[in-house]
C-alpha cells in the first residue's frame, strides 16, 4: 500500500535527523504549524521499539518548544491522528484566540473568516533553527 510520508517528504523540511524529520505545513491559516513524521513506516507509535518512540518523542518535545519560542501563541495543539495517513507522525499547532478555528479544532468548521498572517508567518521562519538549538539543551 502507498504511503504519503514513505514516498514523499511530506512537506518542507525545517529540520531532520535519523530516526524523523520535521516538516512546515505551510498552511496559511496556521503559520508555524509543524509535523514530526518518523523516517520509517509505522502505523502505530508502538509498533516502534520504546527507544525509538522516546526519541521521537523528544523532537516532539523540542518542537512544541520551538514553536513557543518563535510563535508566543496562546496555546500548542498536538495531535496525533493518522487517519488519513497511516505513518507515525504528530502536527503540533500553534493556536491563537484570534486564529480561525479557535476554540475548535482545526479541522473543524471555521469560527471566523481567514485572517491576515503576516507577522506569524514571518515568526514561523525562526522555527528550524529553533528546534536544533532545543535538542542541543540550548
């Protein structure tokens, strides 16, 4: 069966290594939106040896910091869902009160018109090199 995130990269890469890489959404709606997808197919987070989902995790971790740190939103959405896309992978959201959805979803009906995101956007730019410096103790 194809997988989405086996035979692409899944978006733009921010950053990468061995065992994930993390990628922009680049949704217009949500600047800063990231996804830590694992380089190896899995369906579930634990058909992974737990080595392997505690370094996932730690990039998950670095991520939502990451995000924080460049975004300041009000909250960070992470989600896990796969339905869609069978692969092991994570989005990690950052929200704002002002943001379309919120306090829904995302993925639910928008609350209010598309906003103008320019600032967030230019934020988000800080993220990769945020997440290298979060899983380096910096």
């Amino acid at each position: 069966m194809a997988c989405e995130f086996c035979d692409g990269q899944g978006g733009r890469i921010l950053w990468q290594n061995e065992a994930c890489r993390v990628v922009a959404g680049d949704d217009p709606d949500y600047p800063g939106l990231c996804r830590v997808i694992a380089n190896r197919h899995a369906r579930e987070l634990t058909d992974l040896p737990r080595e392997e989902r505690d370094a996932l995790m730690q990039v998950v971790y670095a991520v939502e910091a990451a995000v924080r740190k460049a975004m300041q939103p009000h909250k960070v959405n992470i989600a896990s869902l796969g339905n869609m896309t069978p692969h092991v992978h994570w989005h990690v959201i950052p929200r704002f009160a002002d943001d379309r959805h919120f306090p829904r979803p995302v993925w639910a009906q928008p609350e209010r018109p598309a906003a103008e995101n320019t600032e967030r956007a230019r934020a988000a730019h800080a993220i990769g090199g945020l997440i290298g410096q979060e899983l380096s103790g910096g």
